[in-house]
C-alpha cells in the first residue's frame, strides 16, 4: 500500500522535479518572468555520473535509502519534516523571526526573497484603487454607509502606491520553509508542535509541505533553490524586520570561555587580547560571583600562556594557586616577604626616565600614608625623596640607577636630618614604618619575585587600615617589574575599591590602566562597592579604559548608578536586580550579552569559596592523607608558603606538583599522551582463561569513550 502510493509520488514528483542541472520553475512564474522581473536560481551544471566499477564520492555521501512519506522525509534513520508559511501577521517589530531562530531544537529554515518590478505591482494597484473607489463611490450613491474595512484597504493601497512611486519602498515576494530534523518519529511530531506553536504566537500560519516533503527537504538545503515557491508581497520595511541575524552572538574562533548566552544558548568565546585594550572589570555585590568568574578566567587563560598576577585581599585564591603549582606570597608582620617600596626596575629605557617616575608613584604613596600634604610639606618631602636616592649615589642619570635603592628608614633618617620643623613632623607620620607597629613589611629590601607564571600576593595577614598602602606598595612592585619583560599577562585586583578610597590610590589605578596596553598587560579590576567606585571619576576612567565589562546581580541601591553608566535598558536593569549567582551581563566593545558563567566540576572545586564546601574539601584531603600516612605524621591541610630562600628561587609551572594541565587539560592531554600501543580486540575483553596474573589494564580501556572513538578513527578501522 505504502510503496504503492510511493510510486505514484515518485511519478509526481519526477514530473514537478527538474533533473539534476535543471532550474525549477515556480507556478505562476511564467507570468511574472515574461514581464521580465523575477530572478530564477540557476544552478551550476553537474557533469553527469558515469558508473564504474569505483565507487564515486557521491556513492559514499549518499544516503543508503530515503523514504518519502505524505508527512516527513525519513533519510537512513533520520526523520525530517518541511513547514511552510502561509499567514503572516499585519504588523510586526523588528527581530520578530528571533523566538524561531534562537529556537532549542535545531532547526533549518530557509527563507527567499523574489525582488518584483515596481512597474508591474503599480498596475495592479491602480486596477484595485479603481476598484475600490468605485465600490465607495456606488455605496454613497445609493445611500448606503460605506464599507469600513473597504475605506481601510483604500489607504493602506494609496499609501502603498504613494511609496512605491516615490521609491521609497520596493516590493518583494517572501518565502519561508523550516525543516524540521529529528532521531525519532515520537521527537519529530513534538518538536514540530513546538515550533508550530511558537509560530503561532507570532501569528504566522503554519502548513505541513503534505505531499511534498521531498520539495520541501530539498528548499531548504542551503542551495538557494525554492522548490515550493509558497510566497506573498512583503514590502521593504517588512521585509527588513525579518533579518534573522539580530541575535547577540559573542562567539569568536579563539579564546576562553567566559559562559554561556542566555539569549541563545551558545558559547562566549572571547579573548580579550584581540580588543584595543586588554582591561575588563567586574561589578557586583558581595557573593554575586565575581571573583568565582575571575578565578575561571585566569585558570584557562594559563592554557594560553599567559602570566597571571593576582592580589587577593581575602585569601580567596590560595587553592587555585596551589593547584595550579602558583606562587602564593602572604605579607604580614611574622611573613617572610619583603617589599620596598622604593624599589627601582633596573631596566635602562631610553625614553623613560624611570626615577621621575618613581618619585610620581612614591609621592602618591606617602600621600596615602600619611594624609593630606600641605604645599610646603610636599615640598620637604620631594626634597627629603631626592636627597635619599642621592645619598645612595643614584640620579636623573639612568646609569645609576641600577645601584641598590635606599630603604624606608633612609628617608626617616633624612626627614629627620632636615631643619625645617615640618620635616620632623612628616618623620613622625612615617615611624610607624621603621620602628612603629607596621614595622618589617615594607621597610626591607625587596626579597620576592615574580617568576613563577602564576603569582598570588595575599594581604589576609594584614589589617584593614594596612590594606590599601599594601595594595599600593605590590601593585606598584609589579607594575616596576612587568616593565621589565614584556610577556602577556593579566593582572587581577580583587576588592578594588581598596584603592578607590583614596584619590592617590585611585588614580594610581588608573594610571596602570591606561598604561597597562603598552606592556601586554590586561588590567581585571573586581569590585563589590560599585556605587561609591563609579561615582568616582577615576573609577569611571577605569571603566571606560576597560574593553570587557561584566556586570553581575546587583544592590537596588546601586542600580541607578550602574545603569546610568552602563546605559542599560529598562530590561537589563531587571535583570540585573534579579538574575541569580553567576549570571551577568557581558560587553565587549558594542555587543552586550547576558551570560551565565559555568565550571566543569573539577573547575568548580579549585575556584569555589564557599565555605561548606572549602570545609568539605579539607576533610577529604585529611582523610585521603591518614590512610597511607605514616604514624605521627601533622595532618597538613594547606602548605604554607615558601620561606624567603625558596622564594628566591624560580619554580617553573611545569615543576611544581600538581601542574594545570591536570585540572584543565587532563581529558585532552592524557590520552593523547599515552605512547602504550593501540589495544588490539583482545585485550578490550577479559582473557577467557582465568591462570594469567591480573592483566595490566591497557591504556584505552580507561579512556573516555571519545578518544576511544577517536583512537579507532585513526586506525581507520573499529576494535570491537
Ligand atoms: N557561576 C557559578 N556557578 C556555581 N557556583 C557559583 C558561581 N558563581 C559563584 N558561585 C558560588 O558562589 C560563591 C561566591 O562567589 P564569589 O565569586 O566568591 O563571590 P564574590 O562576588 O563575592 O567574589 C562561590 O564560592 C561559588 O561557590
Ligand atoms: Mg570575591
């Protein structure tokens, strides 16, 4: 019965189908093509097939049977079904394709645009305004009320032919075919539900291509032919709404991942070294999932050889970097590392005179340390600064400049040498430093170094008023010695709104980035207070130094703010007050997104702060480490960090214990780096014989069933 009806589709559809090389011809497109207006596809001649002993490629691309039903199309074991439009609705916005678009299902969707000469519809139009008119004239005549529905399509077809003798519209015939793909009959009748439905809600009509699922399967294969020819008159602005490339797409063919669009479900790929400049920053409340965001960002982006310089004022960044075999500097009164702050990089540039510099960066500094400078105050202290690099014989000549520099205590010594009575004063406002209570952070020589490719310099140890001055101190540390090599790296500030409490701090902030481009250098600035950060004007320079912006769930109080800076849309603002943990919204340069940020789970346990599930961690390591643990042994959690003679030395990522590419790149690299031969058929089974000692297990057994698969690709022939 059903092969019966087979042939007679066959039949019908060998006498509607050209042959390979011909053009289809649309019904009516006689009419339309002898008045010299519609374009036909044409398609390139295929040299015919000659069969041979060979097999061709197209035997090898060929589907082995295609089934033609009244209702789908069923290709090997695949089922595909082909809509066509019949209704559209009377007013649409623009994007009004974007639900079918964006749609869940994968779905091909084909749409033709016919251009029509003006000429031939304006015609056609005078013959119906005639039409109509006389219709109303005759109503009036006879005294009868005037159909309004007729008065209405009257204007709309004056207006129509008012446009379109101006030129400002053109006119076109619309198509619009969607093939629905799908594994199973059961899913190709729900999904064509769905996508009927949500057609619906749109206004279009839907109808099934009954009869003509061949045609239809093959117009909407991308070859720009319209076997259906199911159209109706679109003007220009009509059609133009119809655009379906409107979606925000923020995927690029390199970079990280940063998450997942919300609007379509695809990836954000990005990589924020191809933007004019290489800054992001981060704006959220406290537990939105800033630094969670950040953590994953740095920890793929070392897969990209790039050096990761964090400061971490809340110790949040200590598993990922033991993880990843980082550097982790803690500074505090009984830590061993040392900063100075009037360090000088040693490095000869020719058009920088690097102790001008330092003075700029170390008058801010001591601005922040000891408040307000009165004119005659910054006076002494630009002199006492001068006099102290003197007496260590170093000078605007860069060649001395590369002797030891002097330390805190020889600008004490200095001030307290000088015999105006405010340098005496200003000394007080530093002896805390020498011999006070801050005494042995920042008053040594420079005993730390950033060698390793991923270097965590922690605060936790120091107190609150202690913060911003350190954060000062490292950053300008580092800024001295990123100067020195010029590599990619990405230097993380978390809390930054430390250093917006002060306008010294700030605008040293600032000034990194928008220097931070010149030497490879992206700036990730993270913040928590972002109403008192962007209400300064150093925190928006930032911003607008930034080309990645990430905005997470916000404080209500802040909204208007952030909103106002960010000119978000009434849209945006919602869901920004709404939106869950790890979800955000992305800028990069004009395109914004909304984004959820996710980790695989091994991610997710490095980069996780949550204290339940930190405290879960530790017992598992504890208990993991006294099984096989000798008696006695101190059940360590976390390694402190290095004394000061390890730190001295370089420790190379490769080196040190667990390296990255165990957490990131393990299901990638490790197959791939077996050298043990490929198993042979017998050893994926166990041995039948029970007298062999235990089998070694063999490489590929172990392996996720996708290097499996990839294993036996190569070979070119299947194991099993
Ligand atoms: N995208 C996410 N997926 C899963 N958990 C997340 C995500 N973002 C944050 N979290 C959880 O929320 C916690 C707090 O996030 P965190 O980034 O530390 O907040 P903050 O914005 O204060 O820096 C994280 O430790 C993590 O457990
Ligand atoms: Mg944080």
């Amino acid at each position: 019965m059903k092969i019966d009806f087979l042939n007679k589709l066959k039949t019908r559809a060998q006498s509607k189908i050209p042959s390979i090389g011909q053009v289809p011809t649309r019904p009516g497109q006689d009419s339309i093509s002898s008045q010299g207006s519609l374009p036909t596809p044409t398609i390139p001649p295929i040299k015919s097939v000659s069969f041979s002993s060979e097999t061709s490629v197209q035997d090898i691309i060929a589907p082995s049977a295609i089934e033609v039903d009244f209702d789908e199309l069923k290709i090997n074991n695949r089922y595909t079904r082909t809509l066509f439009v019949a209704g559209y609705p009377r007013y649409v916005s623009a994007n009004w394709l974007s639900p079918l678009i964006n749609y869940e299902h994968s779905l091909e969707i084909s749409l033709f645009v016919y251009p029509v000469e003006s000429k031939n519809v304006l015609d056609d139009l005078r013959r119906k305004i005639a039409e109509m008119e006389a219709e109303i004239a005759t109503d009036i005549e006879r005294g009868r009320v005037v159909d309004p529905a007729t008065q209405a399509k009257l204007e709309d077809a004056q207006v129509m032919q008012e446009q379109l003798v101006k030129g400002i519209e053109r006119f076109f015939q619309f198509g619009l075919y969607i093939t629905i793909p799908a594994e199973t009959l059961e899913e190709l009748n729900e999904v064509s539900r769905g996508v009927e439905s949500t057609l619906a809600s749109l206004l279009i009509i839907p109808k099934h291509a009954t009869l003509q699922m061949e045609e239809g399967f093959k117009t909407t294969l991308p070859t720009c032919l319209d076997y259906l020819s199911i159209t109706r008159n679109m003007d220009t602005t009509s059609l133009a709404t119809t655009f379906p490339f409107a979606s925000s797409e923020l995927t690029a063919n390199e970079g990280i991942l940063y998450g997942i669009n919300e609007h379509n479900g695809s990836l954000i790929v990005f990589d924020r070294f191809t933007l004019e400049n290489y800054n992001a920053c981060v704006f959220a409340k406290a537990g939105a999932g800033k630094s969670f965001l950040v953590k994953l960002e740095v920890l793929r982006s070392l897969m990209f050889d790039a050096e990761i310089i964090i400061i971490d004022p809340e110790n949040e960044y200590e598993n990922l970097c033991r993880a990843v075999g980082g550097e982790y500097i803690t500074f505090g009164f009984n830590s061993q590392a040392k900063i100075n702050p009037f360090d000088l990089s040693q490095v000869i540039e020719e058009e920088e005179n690097e102790l001008n510099q330092k003075m700029l960066s170390l008058h801010s500094l001591f601005k922040v340390i000891m408040g307000n400078l009165s004119p005659t105050e910054e006076a002494i202290l630009d002199r006492a600064l001068m006099m102290t690099y003197q007496a260590k014989g170093i000078s605007q000549d860069p060649k001395t400049q590369i002797k030891e520099p002097p330390l805190m205590e020889d600008l004490y010594k200095t001030l307290l040498g000088m015999e105006d009575p405010q340098s005496r004063l200003l000394a007080d406002r530093i002896e805390k430093f020498v011999k006070g209570s801050f005494v042995g952070i920042f008053d040594q020589y420079s005993n730390v170094n950033i060698r390793n490719s991923f270097t965590v310099f922690s605060l936790r140890d120091l107190e609150a008023t202690l913060r911003p001055i350190a954060m000062f101190i490292i950053l300008d540390f580092i800024w001295t010695r990123i100067r020195k090599e010029l590599k990619k790296r990405i230097l993380v500030v978390d809390e930054a709104w430390f250093m917006m409490q002060n306008p010294d701090s700030a605008s040293f902030l600032n000034s990194i980035a928008k220097r931070a481009r010149k030497y490879y250098l992206g700036l990730t600035t993270i913040t928590q207070d972002v109403g008192d950060f962007l209400r300064n004007d150093l925190g928006k320079a930032i911003v607008t130094n930034s080309s990645i912006q990430i905005l997470m769930k916000q404080h209500p109080a802040a909204i208007e703010e952030v909103s106002q800076t960010f000119y978000l849309s009434e849209g945006e603002k919602q869901f920004l007050l709404a939106c869950d943990i790890g979800e955000g919204l992305f800028f990069a340069g004009n395109n914004h997104v909304a984004m959820k940020v996710i980790a695989s789970s091994q991610e997710h346990q490095l980069v996780t702060s949550k204290p339940e599930e930190v405290l879960a961690q530790k017992k598992a390591q504890m208990a993991k480490e006294e099984i096989p643990a000798p008696p006695k042994e101190q059940p360590t959690i976390i390694q402190k960090p290095s004394p000061v003679p390890e730190l001295t030395h370089p420790q190379p990522l490769s080196q040190t214990s667990v390296p990255l590419q165990t957490v990131v790149e393990e299901i990638i690299s490790k197959p791939v780096e077996k050298t043990s031969p490929l198993p042979t058929p017998q050893t994926n089974f166990p041995p039948l014989s029970t007298k062999e000692e235990p089998v070694p297990t063999p490489a590929a057994t172990t392996l996720p069933p996708r290097f499996k698969s990839e294993i036996i690709m190569d070979n070119g022939s299947t194991n099993s």
